[in-house]
C-alpha cells in the first residue's frame, strides 16, 4: 500500500512541477510562438501526470473514465486554443523574437 | 492541510481581484476578472456549493468573460477606446474606495451579528422535498418553492435582450464578425459541439437530483452556439428572425403559462398539481434551457453589431 501511495505522490509532484515549468517558460519566454510551446506542452503531460496519480486513490472504474475524459478534452482544447493563437499571430505578423543580445521590445502578449 | 488550502485559494481570490481592479489595460482587468469567476467556483466548491460553483464557472467566468472581451474588442474595432491605458479621476477613485469598504464593513458586520433564524428553512425544505417533483433542495428551491422569483429572474433576461434588440437598429448587418477559416478549428467543432450539447442535456437532467439545471445547462448551450457563431456557422443567419423571437420567448412564455393555469384551476399561482410536479418542472426547464442559450447568443451578437455611423458605408458584403 504504501508503495503505491508513494508513487502516487511521485506523479502528483511531478505533474505540478510540470505546471511551475510551463508557468516559468510563459513568463521568461521571449515571443508568442515559444510561449505557446511552454505552455501546451507542460500542460498537458501535467495535467496527464496528475490524473494517473489520483486514478487509484478510492479506484472506480466510473471515475476512471471520468478523469480520462477529462485529460482528454483538456488536451484537445489547449491544443485547439494553442493552434489558434499561433495562427492568429502568424496572420497579424508577430515578429519572432530576436536571437541573443538583441532588444526584444517589440513582443506582443 | 485543508486549511492551507483554504488560505491558498482566499489569498488568490483576493490578489486576482487586486489585480483586476488595479490593472491599467483594460485587456488584462478582463482576463483577470474570468480567472477570479474560476478561483471563486472553488471557493464555492469548497464551501460546499456546488450549485452555486457551476453557476459561477459556466455564468460568471465563461459568458460574462465572453462578453466582456467581446466588448472590448467592439470598442477597439470601432476607436471608441483611443488608449488601452486609463487612470479613473481621483474624486471617483475615492468615492469607489469609500463605497467598497463601507459595503465590506457592513457585510461583515451582517455576517458577525447574524440573528438565530426563527425558521429552521433547510429543515422545512428537507420536510416538503418529497412532495416537490424533484429530489435535490436546490432545484426544488428554485423551481416549485420560490419559483415565483425565477419566474421574475427569467422575466428580466427577456427583459434585457429585448432592450439590447430594440438598440439594435438594423437586423441585417448584426454579424460584423467574420468567421474564422481555420481547418482544425472546423475539425475539432465536430467533436466539441456534440460533447458541449451532451452536456448541456446532462446539467438539465442532473438538476432534478443534484447539482445542475437550467441556468447551467442554457450556460452551455450558448457556449457551443457561440462556438459556433465564431467558427462562422451562424444560428442567427441560419434561422429566420421570427424563430428567434419564439425561441428567445419560450422559456418565459411555458414558465408563465404553467403558472397562471394553475390560477385556472382554482389553486394559487405557480401551485403545481400533485403528482405533477416532477414533469412539469422537466417541462419548464427544457423550454428555459434553449431560451437562456438563445439569449446568452443574442447579447453575444448584439454587442458585435457594427456602430451606428458605419452602417451608412454599405458593408454588407457577406
């Protein structure tokens, strides 16, 4: 049992470090694009650490399938809304961040 | 443990407020003010409301915040917002301050020196519950005991679209927003629509037992029609204008008409018969449902309608 707890506790960490990650990157990531990246990214493999660590606390099959549905329906709308601000971007022309040592005061949020 | 989560969470209710409140882009306050209805449909949850939680989430955080931003990119489309950044004027900046803590201080003191109730209200509730045609208090509150204050609820949503469409001049032209073309937006509505819809009809099922029921489940409703409406597939272009008007008017009307019939039957008004509550309640909040959607979509698309001075210009191009 206590096995089981402990590497439940491993998954619920490590999907919340997963979420302070993707937080860090959405604030210190110079432009739109790697924004988005950061933050889909961190979100859905936290949000999937997450819910496996709380399937077997008080196991049932019905909430089970809930939380996977859940992980699921998360993930297709942060990907869906990812593509959308990327795309809008594109379309507006938001200029990638400059490379090393150059000024990056044109970023738009 | 429980506490330290109560404090995270009261802590963060209040710094988003500050935020929003404090914010120089208006951008931002609005975003800030959807992220403090989500932290407060947790504080509710963990206050042990459901109801109100979802109400709060899918109302409070989901269509206000969609009419919000709405709004402002209404005004930054048309100019009538010349810069994102505004500071209020020192004497309102006051007055608001002083408002605000006088309305906390009496709050508190509402909350500190609450008299022992004379009436033991959920004990009643619990009492009459089985003769109520539903089986969960807050629907049975909402719908068979105090259905006369939703019945006004309901009457003052019509009330405001209807308003907000008599501002509304021209119906031809109230779809400025063009759709968006995007293939993966179109792809992944095939699969989200029937979801949303699934459970809009699951909040309206579930209200009769446990959390959930009309308000939410027409909350959701107008989240898949507005969806919709962004994607470009657009219900107002879709229906005739006199169908919008019935569906608009149909939750009122039933709710009305099962409320002055009884009047016909000799019994008070809004009395149920027995037996029949169950149904009838079913009845309403179906009715209710498509309207509540219907008119969360037409102050969604009311506030997209182009001004009043570029109509003249003749952009009726779609």
């Amino acid at each position: 049992m206590t096995a089981l707890v402990i590497l439940q506790s491993l998954l619920l960490i490590s999907g919340a470090l997963m979420f302070v990650v993707g937080s860090i990157g959405l604030l210190r990531f110079p432009d739109t694009y790697t924004r988005i990246h950061a933050l889909t990214k961190a979100d859905n493999v936290g949000l999937g650490l997450i819910i496996i660590g709380l399937i077997p606390a008080n196991f049932s099959l019905l909430v089970t399938l809930k939380l996977l549905l859940i992980w699921l329906l998360v993930m297709l709308a942060s990907a869906l809304s990812g593509h959308l601000v990327a795309w809008e971007a594109r379309a507006k022309q938001v200029p990638l961040a400059p490379s090393e040592g150059e000024s990056n005061d044109e970023l738009t949020d | 443990m429980n506490l330290l989560i109560d404090l995270t969470l009261l802590t963060g209710i209040l710094a988003i407020a500050a935020t929003s409140l404090l914010s120089r882009s208006l951008f931002q306050s609005v975003i800030f003010f959807i992220l403090l209805g989500l932290t407060l449909a947790l504080g509710w949850i963990r206050l042990g409301a459901p109801d109100i939680a979802l109400a709060e989430a899918a109302i409070g955080a989901g269509i206000t915040g969609v009419l919000l931003l709405d709004t402002l990119g209404h005004l930054k489309k048309t100019g009538k917002l010349d810069k994102d950044e505004h500071r209020p004027s020192y004497p309102r900046l006051l007055l608001a301050i002083l408002s605000s803590v006088t309305l906390v201080v009496l709050l508190l003191w509402a909350v500190f020196h609450q008299p022992t109730p004379a009436i033991q209200l959920h004990l009643l509730v619990e009492e009459a519950l089985p003769d109520s045609g539903v089986s969960h208090q807050i629907t049975a509150v909402l719908l068979n005991f105090r259905s006369y204050d939703t019945l006004l609820e309901v009457g003052v949503l019509v009330l405001a679209v209807l308003v907000g469409l008599a501002l509304q001049t021209d119906q031809h032209q109230q779809d400025s927003l063009p759709g968006l073309p995007n293939p993966l937006l179109h792809a992944c509505l095939t699969l989200l629509v029937p979801a949303m819809l699934i459970t809009s009809m699951y909040l309206l099922w579930a209200g009769s037992d446990r959390p959930g029921g009309a308000f939410q489940a027409g909350a959701m409703l107008a989240a898949a029609f507005i969806l919709l409406h962004l994607s470009g597939i657009k219900l107002s272009a879709q229906l005739s204008h006199r169908m919008m008007q019935f569906g608009l008017l149909l939750g009122f009307t039933v709710f009305l008409v099962v409320a002055t019939s009884s009047v016909i039957g000799g019994r008070p008004l809004l009395a149920y018969p027995d037996g029949g509550a169950g149904l009838l309640i079913l009845l309403i909040e179906l009715a209710l449902t498509l309207s509540i959607g219907l008119i969360l979509l037409s102050l969604f698309t009311i506030a997209n309608s182009p001004p009043l001075s570029s109509r003249s210009g003749g952009s009726n191009g779609h």
